[in-house]
C-alpha cells in the first residue's frame, strides 16, 4: 500500500528538508519586505529566494504526488 500525501509530509526527511528550506526562504524574503529600500545585492537575493522558494514548493508538490 502507497501512502498517501499527508503521510509523506509526516515521514519523508526529504519532504521536511524541503519543507524547512522554504520556511527558512520565506523568513529572509519577510526581513527583506520590511526594509524600506534594497540595495541591488539584496534584490538580487530577493529574486534568487523566490525561485527557490517557488522551486522548493515544486519538490514538495513532486513528492506529494508521487505518494498518491
């Protein structure tokens, strides 16, 4: 029997890897949001964060179905 979505994200370490890397990337991104300007190495970090971010949920979004 295949588990099914929920139990992936409960026991998979791969899954809460990621899940962690993305919290993680939201945390920067929200020190980032409150500044009231960026300098250009921080937008730069900025776009980077949120392709990862976006890669990330991709991986999870893999794993999830997958388990279906």
């Amino acid at each position: 029997m295949t588990p099914n979505p929920e139990q992936v994200e409960q026991t998979s370490p791969t899954f809460e890897e990621l899940r962690s890397q993305h919290e993680n990337h939201e945390r920067r991104l929200e020190e980032l949001r409150r500044r009231p300007w960026l300098t250009p190495d921080e937008e730069i970090e900025e776009k980077r964060l949120k392709k990862l971010k976006l890669y990330l949920k991709d991986q999870m979004e893999s794993l999830r179905r997958a388990a279906s």
